[in-house]
C-alpha cells in the first residue's frame, strides 16, 4: 500500500491528468492487496517460483542501471524475459514438486 502511496509524486512527474493518477493508484492498490495472497499461496507450493521473482527483481534492477548509463531494453525483450523467467519457474516446480514435509514447513513460515 506504501508502494502504490509513494507513486503517486513519480507518476505526477508523467502526467497531467489527475482524476487518470489517482484512480490508477487505487486500482493498483486493491491489485496489489489481493495479488500478494495469491503469491503467498503460490510460494507455499510453487518451490521454484521465489527464484523465479528474485531472477526478475535482478533484470529489472539491471534494466534499471542499464537506462543511466544509456543503454536501453526493449519493452518485447523484458515482457519475454519475465515471461519465461515465471512460467520457467511454475513449470519447473510441477515437473520437480517439493516434499510434503518441505510443503508443510513453507506454509508454517507463511
């Protein structure tokens, strides 16, 4: 929720159209709220899908360095490394699911 409040600076910079920002945000939220108990459940069975998110958080860090010193990523490049970076991921976990113990060890985490 922080996250979605503290954009809201970042994305006046963008646009002008207050009433589009503000909306977007909320609507942001409320995705957010609900898509991060999707994904808790999911890494509770998903073994190979926190990798997954990390190897994406570290592209898009790297994306990031990379626009500073002037090189740019195509939007069609990031969107398939994302892509095959996650279903690799979910993929990867049905083809080697984890122990029921393992199972049971993430969810008390959780």
């Amino acid at each position: 929720v922080v996250f979605a409040f503290d954009s809201v600076p970042a994305v006046l910079g963008i646009s002008d159209d207050t009433f589009v920002i503000y909306t977007s945000n909320i609507f942001a939220i409320l995705g957010l709220r609900s898509l991060y108990f999707v994904i808790a459940d999911a890494i509770g069975t998903l073994r190979f899908l926190q990798p997954s998110l990390a190897l994406v958080l570290g592209f898009i860090a790297l994306k990031m360095i990379f626009a500073v010193v002037g090189v740019q990523v195509s939007t069609k490049l990031s969107l398939g490394f994302v892509l095959l970076i996650l279903s690799g991921g979910v993929g990867l976990s049905y083809l080697y699911p984890a122990a029921k113990e393992e199972v049971k060890e993430n969810e008390d985490e959780l």
